[in-house]
C-alpha cells in the first residue's frame, strides 16, 4: 500500500474555495445540456483525477473519497500496478471478443476466479462487462439449467437496471417507474433487519407457509436471488441463520442459490466474498465493482454442472475484455495479498469510530456493515425514530462542501465504502469531517 500513499503529502481535504469552483462548473454546464437526466448525482462533483483515495476536482480542489466510486475501485484510484498491467495489456491486444475466440489473459482469469469461488468443486465462469450483465447471465442460467420459469428475490434489493435485472430489483419505486412489464415470474418478500425488523425466522417461515403455500408453485421456482449483505437498501447484513436457511429451502425446492456479491463481494466485507461470513454456498455467485478496479468487467460463476449450457446459449462480444482481465488479475494479486486483510482490519477501525459517534448523538439510530462496507443510518429522535432520508441527504452534501465524498443508500443511510488501501488516519479524519457535517445541519 506504500505505493499508494505518494499520492497525498499534503492533508487531505483541501480545499481552494466553495464547491464547485468555476471549471467545474462550466462541466456541469455542458453536461445539463447533453447527457441524460437519468443519471442519479448526489452532488456536484466533477472529478479530474485521483489517487489512492484522494479525488481531484477540476478546479484543483482535493477530496478524501469514501465512496470508491460506488465501490469500485478496490484498490484505490489509479493504483500503480494495476496502471501498468492496463498499459501493459493495451500495447498488446485490446479486443478480439472472448466468445468467438481465445486469449490466455482471459482464460487466466477464469481460471482463477473459479478456483477462489465459494463452494467446493469445479466451476465456471461467464464474463461480462458490468453487474446487472453478470446478474442477467445467472437469471438466464437458471431457467435453462431448471426449465423452470419463476424466481424469488428480496424488497430492498438492487440487481441491476437492465430488464431481466429489473424485475429482480425492488429498492426505489423510481428505479422501475414506467417500464411495465416486467419480467413475469419473479416474486418479491421481506428482507430480514436485525434494526427494524422483520426477524429472519419470520421471513423463512413466510417463504415457506405463505409463498410457496399459497403463491408460487415450489416446483416452478428456478432460483432464489439475494445479496448476502443488502446494499443500495440500505447496507443491511442479515443474521447467519438467514442464508442458512435459504440454502435450505433452495435445496428442498430444486432451486439454485445465486448470490448477488456486486457490491459485496472481493474483499469489501473483510473476506474475499460475503457469504464466507455466513458459512454458505451458493450455487452461482455473481460479481462486477470492485473486480477490476475502474475497468468494465462482471463475471458470472456457477457450479460446473450448473453452467453446462451449450454455445451461443449466452455470449457478450465485450464481456471479458483483454484489458479489462489484465486490470482484474493484477486487482486479485493486490487483494489476496494484503488488501481483504486491510479490509477486515481497517474497517473495525472505521465501525468503531462510527459506533463511538453514535453514542453522543441521538441522530444516528443505527451503525451497521462488515468490513469496508458500513453505514450510518439518520433517525429522527423520540417516539419510534423514524428514518429521516432528508437529513441524510444534507449531510452527505455538506460532507462533500468540506471535502469529503459519500454516498447514501437505503432510506436513510449513508454509506462509507472507501478502497480497500484505507488506512487507520484516512478513517480518523473522514469520521472527523462527518461529525463537523452532523453539527452543522439540524434536524
């Protein structure tokens, strides 16, 4: 991590003036006028470059950037030697699609994200460029390898906005506003809370005398979807004993397990994937983020007797990229070697800090997370502490007027995903600005 550290010889935040300064703003000028107003900016950040965890605006303004770019960049903005295998790998071969043809550097990668995978025995893998793909793949797998048409999936989820992703999806109305119809079959129920409820017990039992009683047929069920570690709803970890009981059900029912580790999974929680915390495994696990540091790549895998489809059943003409498997290879050489370790260590770090916040201020209701993947949830104090989204969001731009990047997710949370080269002193400060930011708006 030493390499990354070059970065920043001055203190970070640094800041020349208010946000955004003038060339920012004459970016977001050009961007009101043509990209899509789809796009969900939480604040006017307009990013130059970036290292390690320091981002550079385009007014030379320095922010601590605890957001990864929505946890992306595992092993920090631009980490050297994931530079040089990207140029490395460029000056050689950039694309010649992995599914009408070969290359060892994508074959290498496969090899070795099916080696690591949960699970025992052999497994394969399908590469794509992004989450939602690698969640498409799986939805795909699953009705071909069952021949049945029905999936069950959790409200708080997020699995992507393409349509099959879509339909599995159930975190903001907005997300599924106007594109009706969905993708019929799938099924959504309650996610556990340990905060707010409902128990796990509750919830599997639900699955069990209420759904698949009186709703779905067991025997149509294709495959149950769930993150092991919810995250746009909300950053929720479920207790142990509700994946263990969904591995149960699936196997009782003939469904596959697919775990949904976009977010979660490469080291983020303190282990290389989530469902390591919980002792089970799934029968496909799906993967983007942090894979490749910055570079588009997703990957799909499944048991081998599970992805036994036959060619041109599934095929990406850019999924698996040359370049972007270079970036992956050199990203799981960093994480294995140091970086989940840091996670892990790191981020106790980081919940302590959070959790000592809390205790003087009656505004946060709930610290919550493993590893670098915690949120803080804004409650309004007294009689039932209601989620208070709106503070939430005030905070998180304050936070980025004095220079520190956030994110929210669930109703009210906010999240703090920074990379994995996060050190005991980055957290120290981003906590420090975040208490500033909470004193500064009231309820």
């Amino acid at each position: 991590m030493a390499e990354q550290r070059l970065a920043s010889p001055s203190p970070v935040p640094e800041l020349h003036g208010p946000v955004p300064g003038p060339r920012a703003r004459a970016v977001l000028e050009k961007d009101r006028r043509a990209v899509s107003p789809s796009y969900t900016r939480s604040y006017p950040l307009v990013a130059r470059r970036g290292r390690g965890l320091v981002l550079e605006d385009e007014d030379g303004n320095r922010f601590l950037d605890f957001t990864a770019g929505i946890a992306v960049t595992s092993t920090g903005h631009c980490h050297p030697r994931v530079v040089e295998a990207i140029q490395r790998q460029a000056a050689e071969l950039i694309h010649m699609s992995g599914t009408d043809f070969y290359y060892a550097v994508q074959a290498d990668l496969a090899e070795r994200l099916a080696r690591i995978a949960p699970g025992r025995g052999a497994k394969r893998v399908f590469l794509t460029n992004s989450g939602t793909e690698a969640v498409e793949a799986a939805f795909k797998l699953a009705r071909w390898r069952t021949r049945r048409p029905r999936a069950l999936a959790f409200i708080g989820a997020f699995h992507g906005r393409t349509m099959g992703a879509l339909s599995l999806t159930n975190s903001k109305v907005i997300q599924r506003a106007g594109f009706a119809p969905l993708l019929s079959g799938v099924t959504h129920v309650p996610f556990p809370n340990p905060y707010r409820g409902p128990e796990a017990a509750w919830v599997l039992d639900f699955i069990r005398r209420t759904v698949l009683r009186r709703t779905v047929p067991p025997e149509e069920v294709a495959a149950i979807f769930v993150e092991p570690v919810q995250g746009e709803g909300g950053y929720v970890v479920p207790p142990l004993e509700f994946h263990q009981g969904l591995r149960a059900i699936a196997d009782e029912i003939g469904a596959l397990l697919v775990h949904d580790e976009v977010q979660s999974g490469m080291g983020r929680t303190g282990r290389m994937f989530a469902s390591e915390h919980f002792g089970v495994a799934p029968d496909v696990v799906c993967l983007a983020k942090g894979i490749a540091s910055g570079m588009p790549l997703g990957a799909c895998i499944a048991r081998e007797e599970v992805m036994a489809w036959p060619p041109g059943a599934h095929a990406s003409t850019f999924g698996g990229n040359p370049v972007s498997c270079a970036a992956a290879l050199a990203t799981l050489d960093l994480l294995e070697a140091e970086l989940v370790e840091n996670a892990r260590v790191v981020g106790a770090h980081l919940e302590g800090l959070l959790r000592g916040l809390a205790r003087d201020e009656p505004s946060i209701g709930d610290v919550r997370g493993l590893g670098l993947m915690l949120a803080v949830e804004l409650v309004r104090p007294g009689e039932g502490s209601p989620p208070d989204g709106a503070r939430a969001g005030r905070v998180i731009d304050e936070c980025f007027r004095r220079g520190l990047l956030l994110l929210p997710c669930g109703e009210s949370g906010i999240r703090f995903c920074p990379a994995l080269v996060a050190r005991r002193e980055d957290c120290d400060r981003a906590v420090e600005v975040f208490a500033g930011a909470l004193a500064a708006t009231p309820e």
